[in-house]
C-alpha cells in the first residue's frame, strides 16, 4: 500500500520579489526556488506514518521551475520508496492549484494510493489550496490544516487544527486527501552525502503531461503591498526609548 | 579465559633502557594498551575507532592529561578520557549529547601521549550518527540545510553577502564585476559579510587594504562558505559539495593568493581543499598585516589608550601555528598596553564557535554550567584588560554576548584587530562598547 | 431574480464567529453598491436559533448532523450543492481552517473562479477587484472578478472595519439537505478543547508578546518580568509555542488567539501575516524588532528598531528601580 506526498518548489520568500515589467507575473530573476516548507512537513509525516504502517511513499511533483530534482532525491533519501517527476511544457508557467490539481488527478488515479499528504498551503496559492482542490476532482474525503495522523482499523485519522489550541478529530475512509500544516515532529535531517549517494544510485522516473486547457484566474496586476500606515518610531539609546515608552503609557493611563 | 580478551591485553616493556643518562629499564618503562574490566566490553569503543577517522579512539589509555586542558570541562563534565571511559562503561557516544559537546578545540590532541585525535573521531562520530539516523540538535539542522540552500548558515540569501560593500567607504572590487586578475583574493567568509559585528570587521580590513595600496578582489555573491566548521559536525558531504562549487568558482578568476579573515576557512583552505583539488597559497589576514608592518606602522597614527589582551583562536593558533602576527600588530599600536591571559597561545581556551559549536549554543547550555565564551570573557575582565582583541569571526558576536550576560557591560570591549588597527588609523571612529 | 452576495457563516458552539460579521457587513458594502441582495448561508445542524443573529437579507439554512462541526466533506458538499442550484454572484467564504477546506473544493467542484487570501474588494468602473495577499503579505495580487459566479475566501480581520452588528435577517429558509449526506466517507469523533489555561489572554488588558527574536527560552525570564513590571500578560508568537517554550494557551495568531488588549507590546516579532491577524486590532501596539523592515511595524503606532534585551532592561530599571 501507498503513500503519495506532492511536492512544489515555490519562489523563496527570503529574497526580495520583484514584480516584472509586465506586472502580473513575479520578475523571474530574482526569484529563487526552495522547497515549500509545509510540504516538506507533509513528506515527513508521510514517513512516519510509512514507517508505523509498512506503507510505500512515493514523491509526485509537477516540474515548472526545472528544479524539482533535488527536493525529489532529497525525498528519496529520507526514505521515500519512489520519486515521479511530472514534465510537460511549462517552462516557468506559474500553475494555478486548479491547473495542478488537474493534471495530478489522472496520475494519483493510477497510481490509487491509501492516502495523497500535501503541504496545507503555499507562498503562491492565489486559488484557493491544492488538498481540497484535488480532493473535489477526485472524490475522495479530505482535511486539511492537520498537525496529526494516525491509521486505525484500516481508517485514518486526523487531527485538524480550528483556532485557540481547539482541534477536529476526523476519521477518514482512505482514500483520502490531507493538507499538512506540521508533521508530528520536525522533518528530519538527511546528510548531504546521503543525498548525493542517492543521486548517483536512483532514478526519478518522468511522465509526460499535458498543461491543462482550464481556465485559471487571471491576475490583473501584482503589486508591493503600500505602506500605509508605518508605526511613529522611537529613536535613540535604549534608555532613550524606554523613557519615551513609559511616557506614552502614562498619558494613556497604562501605567 | 575467553579467547577474545587476549588480543586486547598488552603490555610493552624493554628489559633495558637508559635514555640520556637516565636508566629506565624493565618497570620504568612499561606502557598498557587498551585492558578490558570485567563485564563491560570494548564494542562500544571498537565501533566509533571502526569509522575512518575515529580509529585513534581506541588508543586511550586513561592518563587524564586530557581533562584539565578542555574548555569544556572547566565548565561541564567532559574530556577524550571521559569519553572513552562512557563507551567503556556501556554508554554510546553516538547517542549520547556528548557527541555534540566537542568543540574541536585540540587543546587535548596537544598534550595527549598516545595522539587519540578528536579532531577525526568526531567528525567521524558525528557522521555516523547522522547517516544512521539519529536525530541531531535542531538548532545544528537548521544551520547545516540553511548552509547547503544559500551558501551561508545564516540563511542569507546569497545576492546579499556583497551588500556590506557600499558601507565600505572605499573601492571594494568585487570580482564577477572587474573580471581582471589581482594580486590578493580576500575571501571574507559568512559572518564577516552577514553579520553586523562581522561587517564592521570588514569595512575596518577593507580600509586597512585600501590604505596598503592592496591589489584585492572579494568575490561577493559567488562566494559559499568554506563548510570547515560544518565538516566538524559531520557534514562532510556538505563539505565537500561546497569545496567542489568553490574551487570551481575560484579557477574561473587569476590571482596568486588567499587572504582570509576566517581561521576556520584558513584551515579548509590548509588542510581540506588540496586534496578536492583546490591549491592556493592562503594567508591569514593577520600574517600578511605583519608582514606589511614596516608600511603599516606609520600609518598608525591614533594612539588608543587601551589596556588590551589578545585571545589566540584555536584554528589560527594550534591548529594553524600562527600565535606572533596577531602579538606583532596590536603591539605596534601606539598608546595600547598589553596583557596576556593565562591561557594563551598554546593553551588557549576556546571561546566554544569551533566544530559546530556556533549552532550548538542552545543545546550545550543545557549541560555546561556557562557558556565558553562567558568562562573566556571573565578570564579577560580578570587581567584588568578594558579590551578583548579577536581575530576570528566567531568570536567578537559570542564575546559580546557574553560581556552582557557575565555583567561586564561597559567594562570590556570587543574588538577585532582590524578594528582596532582602523581605529588607530584613523579611519574608523570609536564603536560603541 | 435579484443578485445574490453570499456568505458561508462559520459558527462553533451555537456562535457565529468574528469574521462572519465581517463577511456579511462586507457583503452589505458590495450589495447595496450592485443592488443585491445578502445570503447569509448557514450549514450545521440544529441552528435555527443562529440564525435569528445573521444580518443579512435571508438567511438560507442546510440543517444536517453531518454538519455540526462544518467538518471537511459534509459542509463542501453540502455548499456546493446549494450553489450548483442557484448561483449568487460572489459568495464569500472566510479564509480560516474550516473556510479553507470548504471553499477550494466547492470552487473546482462547480468550476468557478476563487481569489483566496482576499484582503479588500473594492470596486472600479462597475467591475469588482478582489486583492489577494501573497508570499506571505510580500506581494498583493488584484484579480478582476467578472460576470460569472465567483467564490472569494476572505481573511478574518481583514474588513473588521466593515464588520456588522448582530441583528435579525429579513427572511429565514430551509432548504433540504442533499443525498450525498447520506453516503460521506469521513466523520468527526470529537472536537478536542484544549485544558483549561492558566491565563485566558483574550481578557488581557496588557500583552507583551515574544517572538523569535528573543533567541532562546532562557531569555523569557526577561520578558516575564518585563511583562510583570508592566501589569502585562505574556503571550507568544506561533514558533515559540510550536518549540514548546510556551503553552499553546499563550499563541497569538491565526491559529492561536484573537487578541484586542489595550496595550500590546512586540517584542521580537516580525509580524507574519498569520501572527498580524491574531492582535492588529490592539487599541495600542508598540514593536521593537533590529529589522527596520519587519511587517510588525505597518500595524504598530509605535515602533523602535532597537535590540529587544536593551530596551527591555532599560525599561524595567525603571518600571522596578
């Protein structure tokens, strides 16, 4: 039995973005790839529920930026059984989740694992998230924002999180689609030697697919958020800031 | 008696010996190897010496000169002899936090009789450990992936490592944008370009440079981390992913020397890089500045009124074996007075940055009673020095650190020697304590 | 028929939240421009009564025992088969944890457009402009939404200026639960509360909150006693609860605690935007972070780009000296 986790790479929040002269796409050479960190947690409760169930993780991902590869072997290296990288022609398209979602459906269809994990969310869904999206083109029962997983009695259960430390206990009959806010531990570490052994040993099997004809939303324009109201700063020593801190509570009665 | 304790009970002994004049025959100069106590076997120690690297674990023989000279004991509970003694007595370093106490300070390879090396066993352990799973202190993963996705521990992005140059205040030339050949290229490492303290260590060196009629390049975002430190803490395929994108990068540029602010790259660049491929002819920033004396000195135009004392990093002093340049420049000063610790030099006590030991603050404040780097700071305070002076990146952050949280605020300062040198040059005003 | 704004209400415990009377008063906002007419659409089970509370021209109520807890599945489904009968030009979805799960599905499901992380929808030349915040607030994204049926998940605190009072609807109508109710494949077991905290924070008059920047959990003493100098509260942001220095009572965010103390002072927060949700609304709000260009400092009215420890000693010499 299968385990199907979908990795993205997304533009790295770290760096500064900059709008293209377009201005309704990102400008392509400041942006940097990474991992979206909570489908990396998604990985790594895949793993450990694999781990508990005996089940295969399998890594799926969608190649737009032409650098999926690495989180691919990275994937392998934890311990995930097989990695499948999707190609098609979209070189630097940004996909919208529908879009991606459309073209994972007919794969995760074949491929009928017990459960598809997925990070909840990531730095560039303007649709909405890719759990509930996939889950609604194929049918199956879903959560997401679930910090929590466990198989029992051949069912899954999931812990969602709602808002003030309060959470959902959900049991689902696989299969089953999960967004993944954090694993029950933090993802672990594979050494870098590790990774490159596996570079050199497995193979990242590829499927050839078609962009989709579905239409996406159309972003008019991106923009740098206005920074509109900025706090009235407090300058000078520390001690200076501090007086003028304890001024401003006592005219209000604070203190 | 059970066959396999024969071949660890061994005993060398000459019947006659007399070395300069002495006579030390039979007794005198008998030496044990490893001896088995009952009950406990030698696994635990025969699996760490297995590990290439980690085969000198097994030589201890339990003298303890080891203990006294590590930093880490005087404030915790540690020592190569101290390990050996846990594996003996059926404690397994690989899962113990011990694993991550060393700071590869060698300070114990120094003075050891039989040469049991810390700096191969723990690499070695610690690599082991990882690739068979344990898990490892997150503050230490979170450093080794920021390391291996930007280039730098700090999880900077890489386009920003050249930003320090435009607050230089002079020409800094940056290599991907010059493409000429140099004379020196200065490489700054991670902290020097990230780190504010680090930064203000730079522009001081950059003027100094610039003062010297220097011809350097940096080569700014190009430049990844030398990983030496990583390596210790047993990445060494890190490491070595990192020297291959370095030495890669660095044959696409003439020049005939290093300069490096970083004794930790000093010591990748050494030790590490020639067999990856990479020969250069690296310098400390310190030894080329001394060996530049006769220019610099009357350039030294501002005497600073400091009661100054000098802490020998471990990777510049023992294990690179350059203790004099440092003493030179800070003497040439006018005005400073100098005062040496008691461990200095040789016996330098390690301010904890080494072997991973700058990501492994949060984890070892768990099992020492301070930190090394406040042990180090009180020791300075204890000369009646106003001045610690450093010469490696990450010392000047954790002696800060460390001024604030032993009380010494506003009775030491942190300087690197470039900052000092600037400042007595005139071309840095005093920073603030 | 009239134009339709709907709004999916989210409710817990009998309650409707915060962010649902922000929904609808926004959707009151697009109506009375456009000339239509506000859906407040309630899914549970049992909630008549809830809905004597939803200001909205009608309310529309899909009563089922699946629905108790809007959980996944069940109020997708049941969403999308309302809708599928008769689409209201916008529906509006809160972007929160059950929100979420609701509205991407309904939105493939029907095949209809979603602008998620809507933070304003503003109107220009008869069309409306959904902005959508990405990249962690980094980067906005305004998306013209057409003629066709649309589905908008909008944040919670992000119209709390449009937000509406309690107050009766005009009608009240039930509408029958659809078939695949019946045949669902996931459940709720229970709803888990967390054990009763030692403070409630959301009573606080004062907060000091703590986030990264205060390095390490031996630093929270400083903040403790800070807070304490102070009359203050300590709470913290999502990193330091998820690193077990605080208990998930303390959390102040979007999945923790929605706080409106008077005073509420950032010690070492950037300000994410998940973390700006849980306290924007704070009568007065004063930052201290090294970044000058953290996000903390757009809702703070004051703000000091300083090291955390000094000020934080410099004030309590003199708040105990």
């Amino acid at each position: 039995m299968t385990i199907a986790v979908i990795l993205e790479q997304v533009p790295d929040v770290v760096e500064e973005l900059a709008i293209a002269p377009s201005g309704n796409e990102l400008d392509r050479d400041t942006v940097t790839y990474v991992l979206n960190e909570y489908d990396d947690h998604a990985l790594e409760e895949a793993l450990l529920l694999a781990e508990a169930s005996g089940d295969e993780v399998i890594a799926v991902g969608i190649d737009t930026t032409g650098e999926l590869d690495q989180a691919l072997y990275t994937a392998l290296a934890k311990g995930a059984k097989r990695a499948i990288k999707l190609v098609g022609d979209f070189e630097e398209t940004w996909l919208s989740n529908r879009a991606t979602a459309e073209i994972l459906a007919p794969i995760l269809r074949n491929l009928a694992p017990r459960l598809v994990l997925t990070g909840v969310q990531a730095p560039d869904d303007l649709d909405g998230q890719l759990a509930p999206t996939l889950a609604a083109l194929l049918g199956w029962p879903h959560a997401s924002v679930v910090i929590g997983t466990e198989f029992s009695d051949g069912r899954l259960r999931a812990r969602k999180e709602l808002w003030g430390g309060m959470t959902l206990l959900l049991e689902l009959e696989p299969p089953a689609i999960l967004g993944i806010q954090a694993a029950r531990q933090a993802p672990r570490y594979v050494p870098v030697s590790r990774v490159r052994q596996v570079m050199r040993e497995a193979t990242i099997e590829e499927i050839e697919v078609e962009l989709p004809t579905q239409p996406s939303v159309a972003v008019e324009r991106l923009r740098l958020p206005e920074e509109a109201s900025q706090a009235e700063l407090l300058t000078g020593s520390a001690a200076e800031i501090a007086e003028r801190m304890i001024e401003l509570l006592r005219a209000r009665g604070l203190l | 008696m059970d066959p396999s304790l024969e071949k660890v009970q061994e005993v060398w002994e000459r019947e006659t010996a007399i070395v300069e004049g002495v006579d030390i025959s039979g007794p005198w100069n008998r030496m044990f190897g490893q001896r088995v106590i009952w009950d406990y076997t030698p696994e635990l120690i025969e699996e760490i010496a297995r590990l290439p690297g980690g085969e000198s674990f097994a030589w201890c023989y339990q003298c303890g000169k080891c203990v006294p000279v590590c930093p880490v004991d005087v404030v915790g509970d540690y020592g190569p002899r101290k390990l050996y003694r846990r594996a003996q007595t059926g404690i397994n370093l690989l899962d113990s936090p011990d694993l991550w106490l060393c700071t590869t300070c060698a300070n114990c390879l120094r003075v050891c009789p039989k040469q049991v090396d810390m700096i191969q066993i723990m690499p070695a352990a610690r690599e082991h450990a990882m690739l068979s799973g344990r898990v490892i202190p997150s503050e230490l993963q979170e450093a080794l992936e920021n390391t291996a996705k930007y280039g730098n521990p700090l999880g900077q992005p890489a386009r920003k490592r050249e930003a320090w140059v435009k607050d230089a205040g002079v020409p800094v030339p940056i290599l991907h944008q010059i493409q000429r050949p140099v004379e020196w290229l200065w490489w700054v490492e991670c902290y020097p370009s990230y780190h504010p303290r680090g930064i203000d260590a730079s522009i001081a060196l950059a003027r100094i440079f610039h003062a010297l009629g220097l011809d350097f390049a940096i080569l700014g975002r190009e430049e990844k981390c030398a990983g030496d430190s990583q390596r210790l803490a047993g990445e060494r395929g890190l490491f070595e992913m990192l020297a291959e994108e370095n030495i890669r990068t660095l044959s696409k540029y003439e020049f005939q020397h290093i300069v490096v602010t970083d004794p930790h790259a000093l010591n990748a660049f050494r030790k590490h890089y020639p067999k990856l491929g990479g020969q250069y002819d690296v310098w400390h920033y310190t030894t080329l500045l001394a060996r530049e004396l006769s220019r610099l000195q009357p350039l030294l135009v501002r005497p600073l009124p400091y009661r100054v004392t000098f802490h020998d990093p471990c990777y510049l002093g023992r294990h690179n074996g350059e203790y004099d340049a440092p003493r030179q420049l800070i003497q040439a000063i006018p005005g400073i007075e100098f005062v040496e610790m008691l461990r200095c030099r040789e016996n330098s006590y390690c301010c904890g940055g080494g072997g991973g030991g700058m990501w492994l603050d949060s984890f070892a404040a768990g099992h020492q009673r301070r930190r090394l780097s406040e042990e180090r700071v009180l020791e300075a305070v204890s000369t009646g020095a106003d001045t610690l002076v450093v010469c490696c990146p990450y010392e000047v952050s954790r002696f800060e650190d460390a001024v604030k949280s032993t009380g010494n605020e506003g009775r030491l300062r942190v300087r690197d020697i470039a900052e000092l040198l600037a400042e007595a040059m005139g071309m840095i005003g005093e920073a603030t304590a | 028929m009239a134009q339709r704004i709907a709004v999916l209400v989210e409710h817990l415990d009998g309650e409707p939240t915060d962010v649902t009377y922000e929904l609808l008063g926004v959707a009151r906002r697009m109506a009375d421009e456009d000339g239509a007419m506000v859906d407040a659409v309630l899914l549970g089970s049992e909630v008549r009564q809830l809905s004597e509370r939803l200001p909205a021209d009608r309310v529309t109520i899909l009563d089922h025992p699946s629905l108790r807890y809007l959980a996944p599945e069940a109020a997708a489904r049941a969403l999308a088969a309302l809708l599928a009968d008769a689409p209201p030009k916008l529906t509006l979805v809160p972007n929160t944890s059950l929100g979420m799960d609701i509205a991407a599905w309904v939105a493939a499901r029907l095949g209809w457009p979603l602008v998620s992380y809507c933070r304003a929808l503003e109107s220009r030349d008869g069309q409306w402009i959904a902005t959508a915040q990405l990249f962690g607030g980094k980067i906005l994204a305004d998306v013209a939404l057409g003629d066709e049926p649309a589905i908008i998940g909008a944040l919670a605190g992000a119209f709390s200026q449009d937000a509406a009072s309690p107050g009766p609807p005009g009608t009240i109508e039930q509408v029958p639960a659809p078939a695949e109710l019946e045949q669902l494949r996931s459940r709720v077991i229970a709803l888990e509360r967390p054990e009763a905290a030692d403070v409630d924070i959301t009573r606080a008059e004062k907060i000091v909150a703590v986030g990264r920047g205060i390095e390490s959990k031996d630093n929270l003493e400083l903040a403790e006693q800070l807070a304490q100098a102070l009359g203050a509260v300590l709470a913290a942001s999502r990193p330091l609860v998820d690193a077990g220095w605080l208990p998930r009572s303390r959390q102040v965010g979007k999945s923790g605690l929605k706080v409106k103390p008077k005073l509420y002072v950032a010690l070492g927060i950037s300000g994410a935007p998940e973390h700006l949700e849980g306290m924007k609304d704070a009568e007065l709000i004063i930052a201290i972070n090294k970044d000058p260009k953290a996000p903390i400092f757009t809702v703070a009215d004051y703000g000091a780009v300083a090291d955390l420890f000094e000020v934080a000693e410099a004030l309590l010499e003199r708040l105990e000296g």
